[in-house]
C-alpha cells in the first residue's frame, strides 16, 4: 500500500520516531490509524443527542454561581413577556 503524507505530518512522525518512542514511521503510522479508528468507531456508537442535555448541564453549572438574591429579581412572567423584556414590547396579561 502506497500513502501520500503532507510534510507536516511527514515532520510530525519523525519527531515521534527521533524521540525514541517508535522504532519506526511505519509504527507511528499504525499506531496513530489505529487510535483514530477506535476513536472514531467510539462516535459512531454514541447515541445521538440533539444538544439539550448539554445546554441543561451548562445551565445548571452557571446558575449554581447566581446569588439567591439575583434569581429574586427575575421577573415571574418572564417566559410569557419575553419580548417585552428584552425589546421593550407591550406586555401581555
């Protein structure tokens, strides 16, 4: 089998073998193949997420930083007037 590298890669995997980790490019080459494919074999098998579990997580993580006393001072309508919020809207019933 005959691959072309770019001449950072070519640079990257001799230093790896000058270091003295690898005898070889040739076992540079498996080795980092082979960890890109588990790696990517890994994402294949994770169930797909549409994000929201991630948000809710990073919520969680800034809110937990928010003084008690701020989180009074946010209105109890603020999900319904939105818009009068944020861009000076009428604001609803």
């Amino acid at each position: 089998m005959k691959i072309s590298l770019s001449p950072e890669i070519e640079r990257r995997i001799a230093e790896q073998v000058r270091s003295g980790r690898y005898r070889s490019a040739d076992e540079v080459v498996r080795e980092g193949l082979n960890l890109l494919l588990q790696e990517r074999e890994k994402e294949a098998q994770r169930p797909p997420s549409n994000g929201t579990e991630n948000l809710a997580t990073l919520f969680e993580k800034i809110a937990k930083d928010v003084p008690a006393k701020d989180w009074e001072s946010v209105p109890t309508d603020l999900s319904k007037n939105l818009d009068h919020y944020l861009y000076g809207g009428p604001k609803g019933s």
